[in-house]
C-alpha cells in the first residue's frame, strides 16, 4: 500500500532516542539579524534578514527556526519567528503603534541556543534599535536623553560608519549596482534607506559578528529542548482534567491545525504527564489554530495549551535614546511615511519570497470532487452515494457513522479497508464523523479524497478527505468542547519591499523611508548585479547598505550615501 508521510515523524523519533547519547555533539549556533535601518517611528516595521552560522562561521545547517524578541526597560515589546533555510532568513517585526520612545534592544536565538547552558542573549546576537513615537509623549521608564541641536549633530557625526570590504555600490541615475569583488560567492540583504540626520547606533556590523562567532567556547546543552531540524518544535500540555484522569489520555493524540486548503495538521501523542510535543514543518502566518483531542468523549472540556516559543530574556536596559528639537521635522515624515505605507503599500510593494513547503498531501494524486454540479442533493451522505465511489459510509454497532476511503495499491488495486480515515473540514481534523454527514453540502466547494495511507507524527490514517468549503474557514461547524480556537503568531512570511513608488500617479506626497530591501540575495565572485530603485519625490541623502556572508564564514559588506537634489 502506497503510503504518504511527514518525513519528520519519522526522523524525529528517532533523533528523540538518540539526543540524550549526544549531549556534548550539538552543534553550535549564532544568529546575526541585519535590519533595514536602525530608527524607526512606532506602527513601523522592522524588516528583518538573518544569519545563522555555526562557530566556524559558515552558515548553520541544523536550525529551521530563528526567534526575535524586542526589549526595553519596560518588558518585552515584540516578537516574529523567521523560517531558515540553509541558514539564511526573511521576515518582519511589526512595531505597535502605541510603543513608547526609547530605544530597545533587539536579540535572536535558535531552539539550540536555548537548550544551551548559560547562553547570554545579550551577547552577539543582540543590537540596539530606536523607537520614536510621534504620536504619543511616553517614554520608556529612564529611556530617553534630550540633547540640544549642536551636541545631536556632533553625537550624528561620531556614529557615522563606512563600511568596506568586498562588496561595492554605486548610484547613477535611479539604479544602484552592486559588484562582488571577492574570490567566493556571497548571501547578502540590500537596503536603500533616507538618511534624514537620526543618529545610528554603536551596532557590531556583521564582520564583529563573524569574528566574535569564531571564539565561542565548548558549552554543555540541555536535551529536553529540541533543535528545529525540519521545523518548529512546539510545546504544549493538557489541562483541564483531574490529575487521576490523566492516564486515560495516554496513548491518545492531540491534533494543532489551521483552516485553509492547505495541510496545516500535526499530531502528538499524550504523555503520562500530560505533555505534548509537535513537530511541525513551519506554520506560516498569523492565523487561527484549533487545538483538540482525538478520541475523548465530547462532553470534556480539557483542552490542550500551547507553551511560548519565546524565551522572554531577561536583558539589561538599552543605552538612552538622545533626542533633539532637530528632529522634529525629520520625525513627521517618518509618521507621514509610515502611514502612507500602512495604508497603500501592502500590494504593491511586497514580493513574496519562496518558502519552503510541507505538504502533507500530494495535489498530483489528489481525486477531487466539484460539487457546484451536486447542489440537488441536500445531505452529504446522498453525495457520497450517487457520485463518489471512493467513498464509502457503514454504520457501526452503535449507530454511529463510519466513513471509509478507498485505497489505492503498488498494483493500483483498490480495496476498502477497517482502519481509521482521517476527515478534514477546510484542513481541520473532524474525529466524529456523524459531523461530515451532517454538514450542509451547499457550503462545500469541493471533496478533496487522498486514497493512501498517511502518516501524520505516528498516527497512522487509512485515506484522507478534506471538505474544502467556499469560505474556508468551516462556516457553520461547531467544535466539541475540548477544542481550543486560539489566536497564532506563526513564522513570518518571507518578503522583499520592491521600492516602487506609492505616490506614482498620486496626487499626495511621496513620503517613503525606506525605498529598497531585499534580504536574500546572492553575487557569484566578480558578478555584478542592477536594482531598479526609483527615489521619493523630495530631495535629501539615501544610504545604501549589503551586508552578507560566504560560504566558508568571510564576511562582505559595503556602504555608499549620495545625494538627490
């Protein structure tokens, strides 16, 4: 029998077994995050590249999972979870509008940074960022330093970097070109930003990282963390029953999955302790989870709970933010710019990166069902009848519904067989299936059928239907009481800002910051490369800045300013 399965419900269990043997072998990893720029106004977003190297400095191929956090004096502020691939990394930190100014610093870490003993997050993988708030007058607690104008621009004038090494930029008329002069190839991200006289601050560049990276000691790990080899590892537990009925769920899984099209499901077995450990492929996207529980009667209401993936450090405050009366006009059109993005930059100005997927389902095999044709039949059982005939429904001893799938051999023979079918109503598990026969077949756009075993963690289904409805996102269904609705802040999708101008053909001003970004780009040694970077409307001074890494761990960077008038 021809069988589908999520390679890491295999290879994971097994790593589970071999980890404690291995204690001293895990490898070691830092993150590096190179940002757009270094001050933003609050509702801005930080776009976000990252570099995970190991301790020779190449680019790490253990972790899929990077994880940012935002702190002040205050607390933790924000947070993105950003997919590796290779090492290397896109996404976003979204800045809320209501955050005080101040500056905060800016820390990542990977699953094998936090099962590593003592680790210091404020050490290499941390910088400082600058928040202005335009809006509102709060502060971060002790945060912010008033300076006059003449003492701000010597303070600009210290902090003034130039960046060289092997990759150079050159600007003429609206395009900048990018050579890599270097023996090797190069993995770099690409900003072009308004230097509008806002301080930087005394951030490590990439070359301090990579030098730094290389004199990290032999430190000791602790197992019950897990790297994200082939994705993100959650956590989570039940809660909600008496402990004496904890055993009863032993040997029973619990299911996370989002409603869409796609195949967002993933398994875990309970433990005698009640915990739970999901290994994913990566969840992309804020979204909605449902947590549940198979096989428990539907009266219950315990319920699974998904643990933090952050780690919440604790980190000393941030130096103080110098701010000036100079800055006021430079301040108002950063707010008018974040504003204008906000409201008509979503479309037009992201490119979806590729991200790696995690299909569960194979779409070439898949056998699909277009009910637009079917709306005369008012019952699903009646559709499953007269049009499906990989579909077969029984009726148990008790009543109760049994919905089976016909499988398809090496042979491609077919054959029904008794075990579990695995039901889906817009990608979400439905464990009783007295539901699906249930459920209003006018809502269904289609029947998506997967006539082969699937194995999903360990759990093994016989055949696999998802009901994809018009909305998808299952109108009219109601969970039983042990599933959960939470709300979920998946890993970021990755995207580059194209830099095309919003107020083309606009009457309003142009009012944009930052004009080009793209965080993973490659040069061959000696390749030179154009990017189309049209400038806003008003005049001033852009800096453009690449910073990346070869393969062997050599960092490559450079920086240019020039001036439109």
């Amino acid at each position: 029998m021809k069988v589908r399965m999520r390679k890491i419900g295999v290879i994971l269990l097994v790593l589970f077994a071999l980890l404690p043997l291995q204690a001293q072998q895990r490898a070691l990893e830092r993150v590096y995050v190179s940002t757009d720029k270094e001050a933003y106004v609050a509702g801005d977003r930080i776009w976000c590249s990252v570099f995970c190297v190991d301790i020779h400095g190449g680019l790490s191929l253990i972790s899929r999972v990077a994880y940012l956090e935002l702190h002040s004096a205050d607390g933790l502020a924000a947070t993105a979870r950003i997919a590796l691939e290779q090492g290397r990394g896109a996404g976003t930190i979204e800045l809320p509008v209501s955050l005080p100014t101040g500056n905060y610093k800016l820390i990542a870490y990977t699953a094998q940074n936090r099962a590593e003993i003592g680790y210091d997050y404020e050490g290499l993988a941390s910088k400082t960022i600058s928040v202005f708030n335009v809006l509102s007058t709060d502060r971060v607690t002790d945060g912010v330093d008033v300076v006059g104008p003449e003492a701000y621009a010597r303070l600009v004038e210290e902090r003034t970097r130039l960046d060289r090494g092997s990759l150079t930029l050159e600007w003429q008329d609206g395009a900048l070109t990018l050579v890599n002069k270097g023996d090797a190839p190069v993995t770099f991200s690409l900003s072009v930003f308004h230097d509008d006289g806002i301080a930087s601050n005394a951030n490590p560049g990439i070359s301090d990282f990579i030098e730094a990276a290389g004199k990290v000691g032999t430190p000791s790990f602790d197992n019950s963390v897990l790297p994200d080899y082939e994705g993100e590892v959650l956590y989570g537990h039940i809660v909600g029953f008496s402990p004496e009925l904890i055993p009863e769920l032993i040997g029973k899984y619990a299911f996370i999955s989002s409603p869409s099209d796609k195949s967002d499901v993933y398994a875990a077995p309970i433990r005698d302790d009640g915990s739970l450990v999901f290994f994913t492929g990566n969840i992309y996207g804020d979204k909605e989870c449902i947590c549940e529980i198979e096989g428990i009667d539907p009266k219950f209401n315990g319920h699974v709970e998904l643990r933090s993936p952050y780690v919440n450090a604790a980190v000393a405050d941030a130096p103080k933010l110098p701010i000036s009366t100079s800055l006021t006009e430079a301040l108002k059109l950063r707010s008018a710019a974040m504003q204008l993005e906000r409201r008509f930059s979503a479309d037009t100005l992201l490119d979806f990166l590729p991200r790696r997927s995690d299909a569960l389902f194979d779409e070439n095999v898949v056998v699909r069902y277009m009910l637009d044709d079917y709306t005369r039949f008012t019952t699903m059982e009646e559709v499953f009848v007269e049009f499906i005939p990989e579909i077969r429904v029984r009726r148990r001893d008790d009543g109760s519904a049994d919905i089976k799938v016909r499988l398809e051999d090496a042979a491609s023979s077919s054959v029904f067989l008794t075990g579990k079918t695995l039901m889906l109503l817009d990608g979400v598990p439905v464990f009783n299936q007295q539901k699906i026969l249930d459920y209003d077949p006018l809502l269904v756009e289609s029947i998506d059928i997967y006539p082969y075993t699937h194995i999903i963690g360990n759990r093994v289904f016989e055949g696999v239907v998802n009901f994809v409805t018009y909305k998808r996102n299952l109108p009219s269904f109601k969970f039983d009481d042990n599933a959960r609705v939470i709300d979920w802040q998946g890993i970021c999708l990755p995207a580059a800002y194209t830099g095309a101008s919003i107020a083309e053909n606009r009457d309003y001003p142009d009012y944009r910051q930052t004009i080009f970004w793209h965080p993973l780009l490659r040069l061959e040694p000696g390749e030179s490369r154009v990017f189309a970077c049209p400038l806003p409307r008003y005049e001033g001074r852009f800096t453009a800045v690449a910073e990346g890494i070869t393969p062997a761990g050599e960092p490559a960077c450079g920086r240019i300013t020039f001036d439109k008038r």
